[in-house]
C-alpha cells in the first residue's frame, strides 16, 4: 500500500512510463513500416497492376543500358530474350563462348562473354554483343562485374 503521498507520484511515473511505451511503439512501428516500402523501392518489385513488358532501364539487359541505340528496333519481349541469353552468357560461359539467340526469322544475334578477371574483391567480365536483321549488322561490348547479390552490374 501507499502513502498519500507517494500513490500521486507513482501514478503519475506509470503515466509518463505508458505515455513512453506508446510513443516508442509508435515511433518503432513508423520505422519499420519506412524500412519495409524503402525495401519495395529498391528492389525494384512490380506490383499486379504494373505490365510486366514494361521493363525499367535497371529490368533491360546491360547491352540495353551500356547502348541505348544498340539494335533499337528489338520489341520489349525481344529485349528480353536478348537479356536471358546475356544472363546465362556471363554466369556459365566459358571464355569467348557463343550464346546464340533467335526472335525471327530476320533477326538473330550472339552474346561473348570473356575471361573472368578480378577488381578487387568482385568478378568482372567484358562482353560482346552482335545483331543481325536483313539490314543491320552492329556489335556492342561492355564491361560488367558481379555484386553481392548475384547480379551483373556495368562498369563504366
């Protein structure tokens, strides 16, 4: 039991103690929801309503981001055959390994990648792409070396 005086106090500190909490669990729940749409942001996640040929300049193969004019005239889901093969070049091939690949008839191209080297701690690969329709014949190269998170990202 309390003394008269000291029941004021120790109510008054319970208060102050809840009015804490709260505030605390407020400003807890307000991080972590920050910290839950920062990570939707930069993992880049389409949401259902969003196309999913509607690719962003981070979604298109690196040839695509290293050379915006290289073969201009592919589709997007063209692009993205071009950006699968382009995957699997720089994962598993082997030095100077041709990956082919086919959208039609008239348009075909190749995917090089070359020897691993290392940049410090990272794997790094240079990589060559060509395309051929019935009037265009180009080739692009770029450099590209793999992050933590298992993705190939362009050295410029």
């Amino acid at each position: 039991m309390c003394q008269p005086s000291n029941c004021r106090n120790q109510s008054l500190i319970s208060k102050k103690l809840n009015s804490d909490s709260y505030i605390m669990f407020r400003f807890l729940l307000l991080l972590l929801l920050s910290g839950v749409l920062s990570a939707c942001t930069l993992t880049g996640k389409r949401t259902l309503d969003e196309p999913s040929l509607n690719a962003d300049k981070q979604d298109l193969a690196l040839v695509f981001q290293s050379d915006e004019n290289f073969a201009s005239f592919l589709n997007q889901s063209e692009k993205l055959k071009v950006k699968e093969v382009e995957q699997n070049a720089l994962n598993f091939g082997k030095p100077s390994q041709v990956f082919d690949w086919t959208v039609s008839q008239k348009i075909s191209g190749t995917v090089i990648a070359f020897q691993l080297f290392r940049v410090g701690t990272q794997q790094c690969r240079k990589f060559r792409h060509t395309v051929t329709d019935s009037k265009i014949n180009e080739i692009s190269e770029a450099t590209a070396c793999l992050r933590s998170n298992g993705k190939w990202q362009l050295v410029r």
